[in-house]
C-alpha cells in the first residue's frame, strides 16, 4: 500500500498522519466487509466518482421531485441496480434522501445492513477525493480487491428509534461494540453508521485525520499540529454544510 497516496506531486505539504490515514483505509476498502465482498467495495467506490457526472443524475437534480425524470445512471460497475441508484443518490441529492425511501430498500433487494456499509464508504471515499481535488491533485487509483466473502455481522444492541435505519445507544454498549464510542461519547451523527461497526471506525480515523478526533473535539482553541485554530476550522466546516444543505 506504500504506492498510494505519496503525494509526490502535491504543491502543499501533506501530514504525515493524512497520508497514513488514507492509506490505510484504502487497505481496508479492498478487503471483504460486513455485507459487500472486497471487489464490491471497490466497485462501490468507482461508482460513487463515475456518480459526480452522471447526466441522470443532473437532470434529477433540476426537477422538483427525482422520481418525475426516468433513465438509467451512467455506470462503471455490476452491482445491482437499486444500489448503483443509492450510490448516485447519495453523491447528488443527498438532502432529499427520506425515511420513505430507505424503508424500500430492502424490498428492492437493497438490506438495510448493506445499505449503511454502502454509505459508510461513500463518506470515506468521497471525503479523500474531495480531498483531492480541492488541491488540484489526480484521484488516487482504487485499490487491488482482496476476495472473501463478507462477515454478514450485524451488533445485537442495534435498534430503530432515532433514524431511518437501526443505530446502536449512546449508552450501554457491551460484547464487541464496547470500546465502540471513543471515551464513551458519541452523538447521532456517529451512530449513524453504527449498525455497521467497522464503517464507524473507518469514518472515526479518516475524520480524526482530515478534521478532528473525538478527543481533539474538546480542544477549543487550537491543535499543536493544525495549521488553524478551531474556530477558524468551524468557520469552514459551517460553511461546507450550508453549501451541501447538510440538515445537520
């Protein structure tokens, strides 16, 4: 995996902790997951990227309702249609995503399970593209998948209640999911991806990287390593939101 990420050609210097982070999920994206096989995830991937220009999607995004304009997704993948259209979906309408059409995913043959590991990678992925093309730089190549079949676990403390999909509780957690939530807090925003437990961990470490870790969350002037103070990164990370239309 040192091939990856070397940013050779980058005109800013890269931490070193960034580079690290994004190889190292870029390892953990070729493997089998909890519900997709390694080539899967990888395919995921491409597709979240081939979704940034798709004319379906474009044409969706302009009418007052995304089910008024039929079509099929441009694509680069196999994997089934219901979950090509939940990938472009999430990279182009994301705010218009509604509990309603979640609850119909799995009658598609889209499970709830795969679904939120689905988006778990989107996140990651598109969060290090983004990453990317904010400094003009060539998206990496998607890593060699490893073969295996995926775990299928799914945590036994997860429930419905707060989200459109079951989440695990803030409090209580035992058996695997225990060290779950780092220093024992958490917030909707992380346990949404938790009905798939790795995705939480891989989200965790990216973040830690590119923005903050959770314990870096209770400095609230500024992180010996970053090159700006905290209110300065909430000032930007307000502003990505209200662009993205993040109802957060």
């Amino acid at each position: 995996m040192d091939r990856y990420f070397s940013y050779e050609n980058c005109p800013y210097p890269i931490r070193a902790d960034i580079q690290k982070e994004h190889r190292e999920y870029w390892q953990r994206l070729a493997q089998p997951g909890s519900w997709w096989s390694g080539p899967e995830r990888v395919s995921i991937a491409n597709e979240s990227r081939v979704a940034v220009k798709c004319t379906l999607c474009k044409s969706r995004k302009s009418v007052l309702s995304p089910e008024s304009v039929e079509g099929s997704h441009d694509s680069a993948s196999q994997l089934p249609e219901v979950a090509v259209d939940a990938i472009h979906r999430i990279i182009t309408d994301q705010t218009r995503i509604s509990q309603s059409w979640v609850a119909k995913l799995p009658k598609n043959g889209l499970s709830t399970e795969a679904y939120v590991e689905l988006a778990g990678i989107i996140v990651c992925v598109f969060s290090i593209d983004e990453f990317h093309r904010s400094l003009g730089l060539e998206l990496e190549p998607l890593p060699v998948p490893v073969e295996g079949s995926p775990s299928q676990y799914r945590p036994a403390q997860a429930e419905l209640g707060t989200g459109f999909v079951a989440m695990l509780p803030k409090e209580g957690l035992t058996g695997p999911e225990r060290d779950l939530w780092p220093n024992g807090r958490s917030a909707n925003v992380i346990r949404a991806l938790s009905l798939v437990p790795p995705a939480v961990k891989d989200w965790l470490a990216l973040s830690s990287a590119q923005y903050l870790s959770m314990e870096g969350m209770e400095n609230l002037v500024k992180q010996d390593d970053r090159s700006i103070n905290r209110m300065q990164m909430e000032l930007i990370a307000a502003r990505v939101s209200a662009i993205n239309e993040c109802f957060y």
